[in-house]
C-alpha cells in the first residue's frame, strides 16, 4: 500500500488580530518615519489577510509583557519569549493532533512514530514527548523534532514522515508543526521585518501519514524535492 497524508488538524489561539487595528498600532510606534509608516501601510493592506491569531491577545488592549498601556510595543527578553513559548505551544499541538487523530481514523493508541517541528522556540523534554503523553501515544513511539528549519519547516516534517512510512509499512506517523511567530514581532524599518509583521500568525497544524490502510487520502508518490536547477518537476501531493 502506498503512503498516504489521511487527515489535516489546525488549532489557533483564542485572541484575534484585526488586520487595520494591528497595522495602526505599528505604524504609530515612537520614532517611525514617514517612509516605514508608508511601508506599513503597503505591507498591511497588500497582504490579503483580514485577521490572525495570538498567543499574546489583542494588540492595543491594554498592559501586558508585550505592549505598555496598549500603545507602546514592548521587546521583551529571549528567556521571556521562550517562557510564552513553552506555556503556549504545547495545547496547540495537543489540539491540532487530536483534531488530526479524530479525523484519521485512528486511535493514538496506534501512532508508531511522531513527527514535531517548529522554530519559534524551544524546551526539553520537547514537544514530541509531550504529545506521547498527553494523547496517550505508545511510549515506544518513535519521536523525531525538526526545530529552526523556519517557514517551510512543514515540508521536511512530512517528507520525514512519507520516509519512514514508505520504509515501514504499517507505520501510522502523527506530524504536528507549531509557530507562535507573534513572540517575535519588533518595530522596525526594515521592510522584511515589516513583512513577517504583516503575515504571520500563531497556531499549530498536525497530518496523519501512513501506508498501513488502503483508506482514501492524499498520496504522497511524488512529494519530492528536486536539486537546484532541475525545472523538469517541482513538490507536489
């Protein structure tokens, strides 16, 4: 049997992040020019998002570790962050894989193998422990975690995944990819800053990838990456 993606979960944070009130509020932090206002502006109203979500609550409602008196946006510590980052991200994961687990079919009884990725921040025992006990996964699940691979650290996660269904038939592999990226947003002029402030978001995603069941599902025979240069075919499902 072929290797096949059988169910997708999401989770996101409760609080919401209205796109005009989140662009307002960067572009009235102290000692920002005229031309980052207007890079703001762009970068805001260009992004096609109308809202995303946080950790870290609604930008502008009041005193917390990120923003004084809702006005002045604050730059908290690494050791700061990372604290929101090990409170925050783990019922995320947690939802985002029993909403995958519940569409999948499967038991967590039945996971073999567990895949976790994300860059935003860090801590030990790591996520992929957590979900083994939180789910009641099989403490001989194989645990694997994929950390700072940035933005597209989704894609060596399921790859991990399809390798090791494709090499163990049977293998029921729970991926679950975590970014809390608001933990990070700074003021800045420099537009890629600007950018990353404009687009993204916190949540969590988790896939079900197996080869055990000749269930339907996407199959992943061609999700590949080709060498630098080679056009002739790209990543697919």
């Amino acid at each position: 049997m072929s290797t096949k993606f059988l169910s997708i979960g999401t989770a996101v944070p409760a609080a919401r992040l209205d796109q005009p009130r989140a662009r307002d509020f960067f572009a009235a932090q102290p000692g920002v020019s005229r031309l980052t206002a207007r890079l703001i502006g762009a970068a805001f109203d260009q992004s096609a998002i109308d809202h995303r979500y946080s950790v870290i609550g609604q930008i502008g409602s009041g005193g917390t570790l990120f923003s004084e008196d809702g006005e002045l946006l604050r730059a908290p510590s690494t050791g700061e962050r990372n604290a929101v980052y090990r409170r925050a991200a783990p019922p995320l994961s947690e939802a985002a894989a029993r909403d995958a687990l519940e569409r999948s079919g499967f038991d967590a009884a039945e996971i073999t193998h567990v895949v976790t990725a994300s860059c935003t921040g860090f801590f030990a025992p790591g996520p992929d422990y957590l979900l083994v006990k939180q789910l009641g996964i099989p403490r001989t699940a194989e645990r694997t975690h994929i950390g700072f691979m940035g933005c597209a650290a989704a894609f060596p996660a399921l790859r991990t995944a399809q390798a090791i269904a494709d090499a163990r038939p049977g293998a029921v592999v729970l991926v679950v990819c975590t970014e809390l990226c608001s933990l990070h947003i700074r003021s800045s002029s420099d537009p890629e800053q600007i950018v990353a402030s404009a687009v993204f978001g916190d949540g969590a995603g988790a896939a079900i990838v197996s080869s055990a069941v000749n269930w339907p599902g996407l199959s992943s025979d061609r999700f590949s990456c080709q060498p630098v240069g080679d056009r002739s075919s790209s990543a697919s499902v």
